[in-house]
C-alpha cells in the first residue's frame, strides 16, 4: 500500500550516508527520504543504484529475502525519494555492542542471520558495500535484518568501481591500499569479496567483543583515522609490520594467503578466514555460514 508524501513525520531513526530514516506518525512503518539535488538534474546516481538494488531484492520471496529489510514502497515526490519499509524496535547492532558485550548463544545466532543475508545478496549479484553494525537492524524478537543500500551496486564481473566504500573500519586491504597509495585512481576492480572482509569485521566483534578502550568508528568518513592508518593497523594484527608501512608492504599483503594468529586457537577457525587479505583467496559468506550452521543448535 501507498503511504502519500505528506504523511507525517514521527521520530528520527537515525541517517545513512545518502538520506535519513524516520519513524511515520503513529504506523509501524519508517521511511528514508532520500533528497533529490536543487539543480533539477536528475535523481543522484546513488538513489538510481539504491533503488535498482531494491527492486532486483524485491523480485524474490520474502522467504529467500528473511535477512533483508523489507521494503513496501518506493515514490519520488518534487523534493525526495521515499522509500518505506518495516520497523524494526529493537534499534542497530551497533548500539546494542556498544553498550553491551553480546553472549555466545546470541553472538552465534546473530552471525548466521547476517551470514544467510550476505549470501542471499551475492547470490543475486548485489554487493552492499557498506555492511557495518550500524546498518544491520534488529527486532523485538532479536532477528536480524540488513539495510541501508545507499552504497549497494549490481555486480556484473569485476569491473572497475570507486573504492571510496565500506566504512573505513570494515573496509578491506584490497580498498586500503587503493585509498592510501593510488590516489590517481578514481576506480578499481573488485567483487562481492569486499562484503565478506566487512561480514569477518563484524563477527570477530560480536564473538570475541571488544574492551571500553576500543570502539571502531561507525561513520564512512572517518575524522580520526586516514586509510593508510588503518591499514597499517590490520598488518600489525597479522604480525607483519614493524615499522612505516609502504607501498610494498600493502601490495605483498593484499596479494598474501596470511592468516591472523589467533586462527590456530579458535574453534571458528574458518570463519576467521573471512579475514583474508587477498581477496580470491576470502572465505565466502556461504562457506563461513555452513561452519556456523553446524554449530548452531536445532
């Protein structure tokens, strides 16, 4: 059904990185309004690949999409598009891990819905490119469900596209190192890959948590950390920097099977393997999810 443009506003939900979400008055509903540009030029092209992506998802039954917000209208009004779909009250992942350490039964069940989502997406030929806690909303009943596809594209083979995706803490080496050494570059080969280092991100956050002292940052532009920074950061994790990380280094990384040490102690061994550097070598969402699936009780 058809909600018109006019229907009121309730209360602020939150903003992506193209619009901004709000509850409608008194229905279970939220709408994101996307601006349009004053120029009259057209529809922005993150709105038209937005909205592609969208419609592409709404093809499939809901119960192939369990895991995807589900969206029930798009309009375009004079000064917006509109795009409403379901409410979810329980808020973001990311507020609920930032304000408390999830237990093993919950982190599991979490990881096989973002999992089962991911694969559903890629399975289609979309990467969402911007896959982070803030954008995985959660119900009353602790469902999951991933939104915000202002970033998302229709993937067809590894043409090359802007790299200035993923929030720079989930962001992959194979963008790191295209950010911070090949400035020149406006484009860039790569896959769905890049979804799967985000999806490792998230779950090694919700598995193993994080200490008060570290909260990575949820904004796509970040104003504390360069991606030379941060990817300095990942090869200390992986042991391999001891000094001023250099174009070298960031090339012989990306291109490595290296894995991160603690895999040799971790019973989700193979779900670590979403942290691959190379991405043709990265775990897939469908193969991390079979070892989770395992796990997960009946």
């Amino acid at each position: 059904m058809s909600l018109g443009a006019s229907t009121p506003r309730g209360e602020p939900l939150g903003s992506g990185s193209f619009g901004t979400v709000f509850r409608l008055k008194d229905l279970p509903i939220a709408r994101k309004y996307i601006p349009l540009p004053r120029s009259g030029d057209g529809l922005p092209p993150e709105a038209i690949r937005e909205i592609a992506c969208l419609q592409r998802l709404r093809k499939y039954a809901p119960s192939a999409r369990n895991n995807c917000i589900e969206i029930l209208y798009i309009q375009i009004s004079r000064t917006d598009i509109m795009i409403d779909m379901e409410l979810m009250t329980g808020g973001t992942l990311g507020e609920l891990l930032d304000n408390s350490q999830l237990g093993p039964a919950l982190a599991l069940s979490y990881s096989v819905q973002i999992l089962r989502g991911l694969r559903f997406f890629h399975d289609i030929g979309i990467a969402h490119r911007d896959l982070k806690p803030n954008n995985i909303l959660i119900s009353s009943s602790n469902s999951l469900k991933i939104a915000d596809f202002g970033l998302s594209h229709v993937m067809s083979g590894c043409e090359p596209r802007t790299p200035l995706v993923c929030t720079l803490y989930y962001r992959p080496p194979e963008l790191l190192r295209a950010n911070a050494f090949l400035k020149e570059a406006r484009s860039l080969a790569y896959t769905c890959a890049i979804d799967n280092w985000s999806a490792g991100c998230i779950l090694r956050e919700m598995i193993i948590g994080q200490g008060p002292e570290f909260r990575p940052a949820r904004t796509i532009y970040s104003s504390t950390t360069s991606p030379i920074e941060q990817l300095d950061a990942i090869i200390k994790r992986f042991y391999l920097s001891s000094g001023f990380i250099n174009e070298k280094l960031a090339i012989s990384f990306c291109d490595s099977a290296l894995k991160l040490p603690e895999i040799t102690v971790s019973p989700l061994s193979p779900v670590w393997l979403l942290l691959m550097p190379n991405p043709e070598v990265r775990c897939t969402a469908e193969a991390a999810l079979k070892v989770l699936e395992r796990l997960k009780p009946t």
